[in-house]
C-alpha cells in the first residue's frame, strides 16, 4: 500500500496501492501517520504509471454517505499533513496525478515531473473541493488555480510545466534521483529556518482554511447527492468501456 523508506535525511514514500494507486481511507490513514511520524525531510512518489489516479470512486458508491463522510475527513488530514510538515517535501510525479493525487502532489513544496498526466477534474463527476484541499491549489497555484480547477482538464508535463502545476520535468530514469538531490539540498538548510519560512509563508492559507471550515458541510452534501452518484457511476462506465 505505501513503501517508505529512509534516504540519509529523506523519507521516501511511494503509493503502491492498485493499479493506479486510489486513495481510499487505509491509504490516507498511512500517508497521515507515515508524514507525521518522521522529522526528515519527505520525498512522495507513486509506482507504474500513477503518482495517483485521485479517490476510489467505486468505494465511494459501495459505501455510500457513511463512508464519504470518513473518505473527506481522511482527505483533509492527508493534505494538511504533507502541507503542514515543517521539512522540505518533494513530489516526484512519476505518473497520471489526477484530482486528489493532483492535490498531493500541490501539497509539496516542490513537484518533479517525468510522465503522464496532472489536473484537477474533480469538477466533471460533480464533486466539490474541501475546503483545505481548495486552499492548498490556490496556495500552489496563484493567479492560475481559478483556471486549473474549473477548467477540469488533465495536462501533460510540458503543459503542467507553463502553468505552474510542477518546477520541474525530467526524464523518467532520472525523477527520482533528481528528487532525492533537491530533497537533500533543502533538508541540509536550518530546520528551524525552514519551518518557519513555511509558517509564514501558509499563513493566508490556514487562516483561510479555518475560516471557512463550515463550508465542509455543504461539500459532504454535495459529495453524497444522488447527482453526484450518478456522474460517478457515468465516469466509471465511461472508463470501463476504454
């Protein structure tokens, strides 16, 4: 599901869960305790041609409202965990990042990219943003998250490079060393210097998080209506038939 792995002063986390590498609860739960269990710097990767295809749509049909309400909550903790560390993180967006995998990735301080796809479609199956997943792509993003979230689309890396989506393409054979470098550059600057950059730097977001928690209410709804229900069950039949 998740290997981890220490490099010197680089934690290595690479999604190993499915062919695409879902995020469902269990998968969460681990990249949650496995962020906030290490004081190195972090590196997150995926395997086969996915960093992550975002959430497990099919389990978010099978297990209905009571299961969305967990999968959103196990969302946010995930984002905000790889957001909050105070040492450096690094994406090496080896594959398709896709919605939630999309935001796991703009939840590191830097993004490497060698292959597939990134974007933010959560849009074209009804859901609606969490709230601290929204203000994580606006931190990453600026001036360009208004066009990366309600156009949907997927990019390549080229495309991903313009928009502000990752720093950096590579080769697929040099990904994850170049990540490791960069990693290891930023983990050898003072950890109390660097955390505080960060504090400070997130500030507008967290506050923007916290003012408007309240909106998570509306976002569960929006995730469990019928409407919804049925834009997922068209986007999987649509994938089953590729």
């Amino acid at each position: 599901m998740l290997i981890t792995e220490d490099r010197d002063d680089v934690a290595v986390l690479r999604i190993e869960h499915g062919r695409v590498g879902a995020l469902d609860v269990e998968l969460l739960d681990a990249l949650t305790e496995a962020v906030t269990a290490t004081d190195r710097a972090l590196l997150i990767t995926g395997s086969g041609s996915s960093f992550s295809a975002g959430v497990d749509l099919r389990r978010i049909l099978d297990g209905g409202r009571p299961y969305t309400e967990e999968l959103l909550a196990a969302l946010s903790r995930t984002f905000r965990a790889v957001f909050d560390h105070p040492r450096p993180t690094v994406a090496a967006v080896n594959g398709h990042a896709i919605a939630g995998g999309c935001v796991l990735a703009l939840a590191c301080d830097l993004r490497l990219m060698s292959g597939g796809r990134i974007g933010l479609t959560e849009l074209t199956v009804g859901v609606p943003f969490p709230t601290a997943a929204l203000e994580i792509v606006r931190h990453a993003l600026g001036s360009r998250a208004g066009q990366v979230l309600l156009g949907a689309q997927t990019v390549d890396r080229e495309q991903a490079l313009t928009l502000g989506m990752v720093d950096e393409v590579t080769e697929p054979g040099e990904l994850l060393p170049r990540a490791l470098t960069l990693a290891a550059e930023l983990a050898a600057r003072s950890p109390e210097a660097y955390r505080l950059a960060k504090v400070q730097l997130h500030r507008p977001a967290q506050a923007a998080i916290e003012e408007t928690a309240p909106d998570d209410a509306a976002v569960l709804a929006g995730w469990a209506s019928d409407d919804t229900r049925l834009r997922i069950e068209a986007a999987l039949a649509a994938l089953a038939r590729r």
